[in-house]
C-alpha cells in the first residue's frame, strides 16, 4: 500500500493496523520532565539504519485529545517544517546531522504547559511500500519552579492581648496551577483550622499571586507557619510569634507606673519638711539668731549670715 507523505502523518493509528511488514524495531516508553519555558529532549534512535536515509521518513506527534498534532517532521533525510503545528514552529527540531546516524531526538524549547502529553517517534520507510521499522512513545510532564518561600505578615503591630483577634497575612507567587495553602502551629505541627481563612488568588500572565489570610482569636502565645502545597513538594514560612500579655498584669503595670511618681513626690516633700524642722530647731538652740535655711541640690544647709568687717 503506497500514500503520501501528508496523509501518513496525520493517521499513525491506521499505519498501525494496515503495516503487515514486520516491525524491526520497537521503542520502550518513557517519562520525561521539563521545567517551564525551559527545554528538552526526546530521545528516538534506530541505529544502525537499516536503510539509506534518503528513504527515511520520520514523524514526531503528539497525543492531543482525539487529534494527532505534528510537532517535527523529516522526509527522506531533510526536515519539512511545512509539515508542523503552529504551535511548535520556531520551539521543536530535528537535527539534520544526528539523523544520518540514525538519531531523530526532539529538542522542544520554551515549554509550556500545553506540551504536557503523550509523544510518538514514528519512522517509516518507503522501497515499493510503506514499511513501519520504529515507533516509540514518550510522557512529557511541564512543571514549574518551586514557588516563593511564603512570608507571614500580621496586620497591627504591637502586644497581643488575652482574647484580641489577630489577622495574618501568607503571600507567595510562583508559575504552577493554584496550589493549596495551609496554616499550621508551629509548636506541634497541627493544622490550624478555628479562625477564618480566605485564599485568594491573581493570575498575571504566566505568574500567579496567592494570598491566604487567617483571623483567629488568641488565648496564649503561639507561633504560626504557612504551607505552601504544591505536586513539587512543601514550602514553608519562617515561624511568626506572638505572646500573649495577660489583661490583670497589664492593668497592674500600667497602676504602678501611674504610682511611682506620687510615692516620690510625696518622699521628697516630707524629707524637705524633715528638714526644716531639725534646721529650726538647731536655730533657736544656737546663740546666733539670724542662721537662714537653704535648700540646694535635694539637701537642707543651714549656714550663718555674713558679716562685715
């Protein structure tokens, strides 16, 4: 059975079924996994060839849905690019020196998430009739890098009192499908579920912007994590803390300070009083009548009057 080169592309389930050469070579699956807007490679190798190249024909597809898409293509030796999806054009080659050698690897650029998929290496070769000698499937899974650590805010600074609501603010950012964020007690682990919790989320382009905030009520001093959850793995905050003061001892601080100054006021007025009193004393028992008393420096003096001559 002969057919063109286009119709072949398109139609890898029925080369299946209507090849009945022997295949002589079968690739084993694979999984691949690449980062977002990074680069891979997807390895299809039949060597040695068992055929001159210039009657090669080499398709790399990828399972889209129900629809087969073309993401490279070579025909007897050379790459036809009029062959390929828009969607890989100027991201997806072959190298036109490895295929002498019988290597058709994939080299696909600036991946993006809708790359995820299924991809078959199929190679054919055409003497009278179309002959299957290599078909191989490869998984490719698009991830992105981990998201920001996440940093714990709390809206009003200052002490904690017993009872007083709190909020807190948990902000990261990364490229990934909208993980889940999770409040915990950093002091055993457990998940803080009392209190409200709002996730909210901002996509700008490729880059999303998660905020989770927490309002809770708190009856004793704690510190509080938050957990960024994504397929990649955990990341969590630096732990936030807040103590807590307790209402009665607060109230007796404050009474306290508010004291201080009386009971010293009130000490000075009666050590000056003090010493009035002994000054006078000291004044009428002395045959010099006309002693003043002085106040200087916080200490009480009584010195005799200056004379003349």
């Amino acid at each position: 059975m002969t057919g063109t080169p286009s119709n072949l592309c398109f139609c890898p389930r029925f080369l299946a079924v209507v090849f009945w050469s022997p295949i002589l070579a079968l690739g084993c699956n694979a999984a691949v996994v690449g980062r977002l807007r990074g680069s891979v490679e997807l390895s299809c190798k039949l060597q040695p060839l068992p055929q001159p190249i210039k009657h090669i024909m080499v398709y790399w597809q990828l399972k889209h849905h129900e629809k087969d898409l073309v993401v490279a293509a070579a025909l007897y030796g050379k790459v036809d690019v009029s062959l390929q999806n828009e969607n890989y054009r100027g991201r997806a080659h072959l190298n036109p020196l490895w295929m002498r050698d019988g290597n058709f690897t994939l080299h696909l650029s600036n991946l993006t998430f809708r790359d995820n998929g299924t991809y078959v290496c199929i190679i054919l070769w055409e003497p009278s009739s179309i002959i299957l000698l290599h078909e191989s499937k490869i998984d490719l899974k698009v991830t992105t890098a981990e998201f920001s650590p996440p940093v714990v805010e709390n809206r009003i600074s200052g002490e904690v009192v017993y009872g007083e609501e709190r909020t807190l603010t948990c902000t990261t950012q990364g490229r990934y499908w909208q993980p889940r964020i999770m409040w915990i007690n950093s002091n055993d682990g457990t998940e803080l579920q009392k209190g409200r919790i709002h996730n909210h989320t901002q996509e700008d382009g490729d880059i999303i912007n998660v905020t989770s905030t927490i309002s809770i009520n708190v009856t004793s001093s704690i510190n509080i994590s938050c957990i960024v959850i994504t397929e990649d793995g955990n990341i969590t905050s630096q732990a936030y803390k807040m103590d807590v003061t307790d209402v009665n001892l607060q109230d007796e601080n404050q009474h306290g300070v508010l004291t201080l100054p009386i009971v010293v006021t009130f000490t000075v007025i009666m050590l000056l009083g003090a010493g009035i009193v002994l000054c006078k004393r000291k004044i009428f028992s002395s045959k010099h009548a006309n002693q003043r008393v002085q106040y200087q420096g916080g200490h009480i003096s009584c010195e005799e009057p200056e004379t003349n001559g």
